[in-house]
C-alpha cells in the first residue's frame, strides 16, 4: 500500500477490496460510523415539514452509499453487527424507505438512487 504515498496517481494495487479491507479493521471506523449516522438523523428527524434540500439529498445518497459499500464489501461482519446493535432503530424508523420519501423531492433526479440504496442498507440491518 505504499503507492499512497508516491507522487504518481497510477498505483494498480489500491484497490476498493484492500480500500475497506483498511477500513474495516481501522479504529476510528467506529467513531466514524457514530458521527456519520449522528448528522444523518439530526437532518432525518428536523421537522417533518421541512424537506431536504438538494445539497442535502446529495450528502444522503453519498453517505448511505458509503455505509452500503462498507457493509457489501466488508470481508468480515463487524461493520454489519456495530451497525445492528447500535443503530438498529434509526434503520428501522428513521432511515427507511418511507421516511426519506417524505424527506425529499421527487423531482431531484437522485431521489430514486437515494431511495434504492436506503432499501439495501435496511434489507440488510434490519
């Protein structure tokens, strides 16, 4: 994994595997996961009438998109079991299907991405 560190940008041997392979096993995962899904329910659970800009249905989707690739392509369940004991309501309450529809707009072009991985992510905490 050195290539980082080289000034060239054509290190072959970074790859998404050995990317969350890193991750996974990272002490601060933890603390990450807790601060991530900590601002995504401060702007889940605003108002029920206030729905998400366009700004913040972007961060949703990029957000839970990393969330859904930590837990699809983590090699081992750590990432899946922290995410079901500690976050296991905000999944089922807060961060489903449901919920961000009523969050969002339909019109923004990235709402049915959004609302597809939010249903990945809960088919697999759930």
């Amino acid at each position: 994994m050195h290539c980082m560190s080289l000034t060239s940008w054509n290190c072959t041997d970074l790859t998404l595997e050995i990317f969350i392979k890193n991750i996974e096993y990272s002490s601060s995962l933890k603390i990450f996961l807790k601060s991530l899904i900590g601002e995504l329910s401060k702007i889940v659970n605003s108002s029920d009438t206030v729905l998400l800009s366009a700004k913040e249905t972007i961060i949703f989707y990029k957000s839970f998109s990393v969330l859904l690739i930590l837990v699809e392509k983590s090699n081992s369940t750590s990432v899946i079991e922290y995410l079901k004991s500690n976050f296991y309501e905000e999944f089922k309450y807060y961060f489903n299907e449901d919920r961000i529809r009523l969050k969002t707009y339909n019109h923004y072009p990235i709402s049915k991405d959004l609302l597809a991985v939010v249903k990945k992510l809960q088919r697999n905490i759930v």
